[in-house]
C-alpha cells in the first residue's frame, strides 16, 4: 500500500519538476489529502485478505480431514484384514479384505515349482580350453528352432556362455566352478527363469570341429509344479504364487515343510493398521479444533480485524464437529462401547482429542465390532464417522458449506473494494490533472505579473536623456 503511495508521489514530484517548490507542495499536499479514502481501503482491504487467507487454510484442514473418512466411514472400510505366517521362510502372502475371512490354515509344502535347468560335462578351466567351431540349436516353447554360431574366439566356456545370452533364446547360460572335482570343476550351467511344467524346454543340441574336448549335456532337470497339501487333499499349482487355494488371499511359497510338520497360516482383523487409521482421524480433527481454538485465543491486544476469532463461521464448525464427535450409544442396553471415551478418544481442556493407544487397541481386541459400531454406525445414518462426514460437508462443499460460503463473501468484498479503488483512483488523477493545469496557469501569471513590475522598475530607475545642443 505505502510502496503504490510513494510511487505515486514521485510521478507526481516529475510532474510538477516545472512549478515552484511552493506550488509542487501545495499539489503533493493536495493529492495525498485525495488519495487518503483510498488508503482507507487498502488497509480494509488488506485486512479482509487476511481473513481469506486463515478460511483458506482451515478449509484445507477440513478437506484433510474429509479426505480419510471413507476408509473409516462404513464397517467394511473399517475392517483389515493381515497375513500371518507361523513360517515365513515357508510361506509369506497377503489378503484381500473384501474376499477373505478370519481364520486359521494348514498347509504343507512338498515341492516348489522351478524352471529347467541343465549341467554340461566338466572342463579343467572356463577360458582356456577349446571347444571348437560350430554351432548349438535350441527349440522354443512355441516351437520354433534357433540356433547361435560359436567362432574361434568365443569356443570356451565362457565364450559359448556369452554367445547364448546374447542370442536371448530365453535361457541363461553361467559357468559355474563344481569343486567336487577339483581338476574338472568348471561346467556351463543352462537355466529358465520361467517355472513350471508347462514351461519345460528342450536343452541345446551342440555341434562342434577341431576342439581339444566335446561338450554336451550331461545332467538335467525338468521344470516341476509346486506340490502343496491343504486340508488332506494335494495339489500342483504352476507358480509359486498361489491365490486360489485359500479365497481372498495369496501365498508366496518360499520352501519346503518338513515332514508332518505343515506352516500355519492365519487371516486375522489388523488391528495394528485399524488404530493407525483411527490415529490419523484424530490428528487430522485435532488440526482443525487446534487451529480454531488458535484464533479464539485473545487478549485486549489481539486485532480481530486481521483473525478470525470470535467469528460466527467458527463457532459454528467448532460446535458441528464436536457434536459429531459426541455420537454414542449410551443407555442402550447390550452396547458395551458407548462412546469415544470407552475406546480412549477423549476431548482435554484445552478443546483437543486425545487417544489412548493402548487403550483402543484393547479395546478392538475384545470387542472389535463393538469398536466399529460406535464408530461407522451403519454407514449412513449413525455413527461417529458418518455424522463427522455430514459435518465437515456442511462447512467444506463448494457453494454451500459455511466456510466456503464465508470465504466466498470476503472474495466479494475484496473484490468491492478492488473497483471503488479503481473509481476513485480515476477521480484522483483527474483531480491531480486539473490541479496541475491550475497551479501552471496561476504560476504563469504570476511570472507574468512579476515580469512586468520588473520592466517598470527598470524603466524608472533608467536616467533621463539629454537634449542635443542642451546647456
């Protein structure tokens, strides 16, 4: 405001750069006299930005907060369901909470699925000793033959490995040391990463000339099935992924049972991830109260034109949000979790939540749907969420919420503001303009008048003349 004021009086100080000093500070006098309204209501309207600024922010606060309730809203958005493994060596997983149910299960592991694989005869080293020259073929899993041609100065074991990997035939091919026999421990070992009966392959042919040693295939495995036994029944599954076996979950199997001895795996409610959920409603409510009791906070020092303390919008969302928050089931017979504070959510003096971790965990391991009750209702027409849900949409949606509504008429009036002072900048500058033209004719005739009495004074203090032939 000040910095639009001072740029003004220095247009104004080389507009009047050709009148007197005593004129220039009579029109500078003269203009800040004018422009004195306008100050007026840049300060109002820097003040009602303020205030914008404070709704602003406490409508995100808000919409922080509406932005979880879904996942607390209803009892299914409430539930959670973990995966527990007695053995994660054996198994791992997870669960799906819309499909799989709390409960305990049995499996056995008797083989894992894996991909084929196969070992060549044994060399004395993996670069130095020669193949020969020639070429290898391979038949696909579709079928199709391909084959990799193998020049002098790739014919090691190495060499024949590299070439393999670069002809990405879908196999893999490494030069392993095999120290059971120390003379002859290298060999080339050919893998798949694809497991597997389906994926079985058939191992390359070789065909070699003019080596010190032949290589061929000399062990091999096929690709095998991962072979469980659940609930007395055994079956194969193609993968070590397995989502059907149990519904709602997926196993990841990692390794073999012992005999008799199967990996228990447990669906259970996650409580854990329950209270984090619960955890965050709190924080997330608390940065809302938090910040209106911040602006309800004041002395006889506090200017309430620049906050928003005491204001009806706030007083109103405080009391909204509390209200939600006071959901219970108290004096209905059978409930054992009546309100917030049976579950350790409690409102301090100071117009804040605070939850007992360790009391609400307690509490949801004794009576989980007792918890849920209390706090999605039905979904819809009670329970603490869904009546925090209408709450903050009443002061949130755009075009009616309360705040929103709030914001929106300081806007309007800024925006007020914003066209008087364009109004009235207008009239100031042509007030300014006509002061100029003014004060100009008026120094002008002045000049004028002062040059005139300076001709005369001249004329009579000029001596007389004299007369020719005079004395």
């Amino acid at each position: 405001m000040w910095g639009e004021l001072l740029a003004d009086l220095t247009v104004d100080q080389n507009q009047t750069a050709n009148l007197s000093p005593e004129f220039a500070r009579a029109y500078q006098a003269s203009v800040q006299a004018e422009r004195k309204p306008i100050q007026v209501m840049e300060n109002r309207k820097e003040k009602l930005q303020e205030k914008v600024n404070l709704l602003s922010d406490l409508v995100s606060k808000a919409d922080g907060l509406r932005q979880i309730l879904p996942g607390l809203g209803t009892p299914f958005a409430m539930r959670e369901i973990a995966f527990n493994s007695d053995d994660p060596k054996v198994i791992t997983g997870s669960a799906d909470k819309s499909l799989a149910e709390p409960g305990k299960h049995d499996i056995e592991v008797l083989q894992l699925a894996s991909g084929p694989s196969a070992f060549s005869n044994r060399f004395p080293d993996p670069d130095d000793t020669r193949i020969g020259t020639g070429y290898l073929t391979f038949s696909t899993r579709n079928g199709e033959s391909k084959e990799v041609f193998i020049d002098y100065d790739n014919s090691t074991l190495d060499g024949i490995a590299r070439s393999i990997n670069d002809a990405k035939m879908g196999i893999t091919a490494s030069v392993v040391n095999d120290v059971s026999d120390p003379e002859n421990g290298y060999r080339l070992l050919l893998t798949s990463s694809q497991v597997g009966a389906q994926n079985d392959v058939d191992y390359p042919e070789f065909y070699f000339t003019g080596g010190d040693e032949d290589l061929f295939i000399e062990e091999k495995k096929d690709a095998g099935n991962a072979i469980l036994k659940y609930r007395g029944i055994q079956v194969e599954s193609p993968t070590n992924e397995i989502k059907d076996l149990i519904p709602g979950a997926v196993l990841n199997v990692k390794g073999i049972t012992e005999p008799g001895r199967p990996t228990t795996v447990t669906l259970e409610q996650d409580i854990p991830q329950t209270t984090v959920k619960v955890k965050d409603l709190v924080e997330k409510t608390n940065q809302i109260l938090g910040f209106i009791q911040q602006q309800n906070t004041m002395d006889e020092k506090t200017d309430t034109s620049r906050t928003l303390g005491g204001d009806y919008a706030l007083r109103v969302a405080e009391e909204r949000i509390r209200a939600a928050l006071r959901e219970n089931f108290i004096g209905q017979e059978g409930k054992s979790v009546r309100a917030l504070s049976d579950v350790g959510i409690q409102m301090t003096r100071k117009g804040v939540l605070t939850l007992d971790e360790k009391k609400f965990t307690a509490a949801l391991e004794k009576n989980f749907d007792g918890v849920v009750e209390l706090l999605s209702g039905d979904g819809n027409s009670y329970g603490v969420i869904p009546r925090l849900t209408r709450a903050v949409a009443t002061l949130t949606n755009s075009g009616s919420g309360l705040l929103s509504t709030q914001k929106k008429n300081y806007d309007n009036q800024i925006q007020a503001i914003d066209r008087n002072i364009q109004r009235s900048e207008k009239a100031v500058e042509a007030k300014a303009q006509a002061l100029r033209t003014s004060l100009s004719r008026a120094q002008a005739a002045i000049q004028a008048i002062q040059g005139q009495g300076g001709a005369i004074a001249a004329g009579v203090a000029a001596p007389m003349p004299v007369p020719n032939g005079g004395g």
